[in-house]
C-alpha cells in the first residue's frame, strides 16, 4: 500500500475529484492547509532585508508569504499508485509554477474500522 | 527523499517558517491541528485541556539534509533554554517517490534508504 500526498491548487479540487472518481478511486481526504513551495527565492534579496536595506525590502513587497492549498491525500494498493498519480498529474497540470507536488509514501498498515479488515481487504470496494 | 512532519507550537511557527527559509528550505506545507502529549494536556485547577492547538509543518527534503533540518526546526521551536513540555515533536517517514506537477516530471532524488528508516523508526 502506498499513500499519495499531493499538493494542489484551491481551485482545482472540484476537476481533481471528479478526475479521481472517473479513474474509479472515489475514497480520498482533502484538507486546506498553508503552503510555500521553491518559489522564486532570492536570499540575496532577504539578507538585504534582513539588514535593513530599504530597496529590498520594497522588493519584497507586503504579499502573503503563505499560499493557500488543497492537500490531498489517497491511499492506495500498490499497482494504483501510478494510476493516480498520472491522473493527478493530469488535471492539475497547467505548466506554471505553483502547481504543486505529488508525494508517494509507503503505508505498512491500513484497517477498516466497520469490520477491522486489514491491509489490501480494507482499500478495496465493499457492499453496504 | 524523507518527509519531515513537525509538531510546534502556533506562537512558534513563524520563527521556524523563518529558520527554514533562512537555512535554504522554503518550501513547507503549514496546517492547524489539535492534540495532546504525554503529559496528557494541562490541567488548570479543576479543568483539563486535552485538545491542544498546534501547528504541523511538512516538508519533503533529501535524506542528506536530515540532520541539519531537524536541528533547525528544534532550535527555532524550543522555548527557553532547556525546552519546555509542549514543544513538539518531529517524526520522519520515507518518501518513495515525487512529482512535481508544473512540469510533469518526477524527482530525481536518492530513495530512502531501508537501513536509515529502519534506524528512525
């Protein structure tokens, strides 16, 4: 099992569920949280604030420096992950930075708490 | 590549946020969250605290890197000289695989390594 962490923008969450339902994965959790990425970082430019200079701190500019995001996350059997993470990678792609990321990270349990089925049993699709 | 999930407190964020930018590290992921420790919460006279707020920074680094960013995220989150209960935590998971979305592209980053994880957990 795998879970896949990604990191996407606000707005595309909508056509991300959707693209995830239409692959046949309709178990995910989504949450909002506050991200910075590589961005365009000149330290140059922040030591200068830092001490003080005045241009660079106009540079700076007075922007939020924490960017609103979607992270989501799915867990997954094995052979799913590249699955979801292409159709992720997909919908969410638009060639700019600030798209965000998609991290792949081992689950070494899952359990389903209605029937305290394990690992493989527990992903899949059970009746009602 | 490691993910590095820290626990701190919220009045201490910004200075972490701070140190890791400083230290070359700016990209993290910043989410509220609720829970408590060992010491089972603080108990205020007859009330109990169990539910806590803090805040979980995430950051995907290199396993290189590890050591250097853990020591920076302690340094900036610990209060006082010698710490204080409710400082946090720091917990550190393998990452096997990342994209970046922009360009489609998969990271190319020396996976965890077994022997490295098995030593952290």
């Amino acid at each position: 099992m795998k879970e896949v962490l990604a990191v996407i923008r606000m707005n595309m969450m909508n056509e991300t569920k959707q693209a995830l339902a239409d692959a046949g994965i309709s178990s995910f959790t989504a949450r909002k949280v506050m991200g910075r990425g590589q961005g365009k970082v000149d330290y140059r430019l922040l030591r200068g604030a830092e001490e003080g200079h005045e241009e660079a701190i106009n540079q700076l500019g007075p922007g939020p420096k924490l960017i609103p995001k979607r992270l989501v996350s799915v867990v997954v059997p094995d052979d799913t992950v590249q699955k979801v993470v292409r159709t992720i990678i997909e919908v969410n792609r638009t060639n700019h930075p600030g798209d965000g990321k998609v991290f792949v990270l081992p689950v070494t349990e899952s359990v389903r708490v209605r029937t305290g089925e394990r690992n493989d049993t527990a992903l899949s699709e059970s009746p009602i | 590549m490691i993910l590095v999930r820290a626990i701190v407190r919220p009045e201490k964020c910004d200075e972490v946020l701070a140190a890791l930018m400083y230290a070359g590290f700016p990209a993290v992921t910043k989410m509220d969250v609720y829970g408590r420790g060992k010491q089972r919460g603080i108990r205020v006279g007859e009330v109990t605290y169990d539910e806590l707020p803090k805040v979980l920074l995430l950051a995907v680094i290199k396993e290189d890197d590890k050591e250097f960013v853990v020591e920076t995220i302690m340094k900036a989150a610990r209060t006082g000289n010698k710490g204080a209960f409710g400082d946090g935590k720091i917990f550190i998971s393998p990452v096997d695989e990342v994209y970046t979305i922009s360009s489609g592209s998969k990271e190319e980053g020396e996976p965890a390594r077994p022997a490295a994880s098995a030593a952290i957990s």
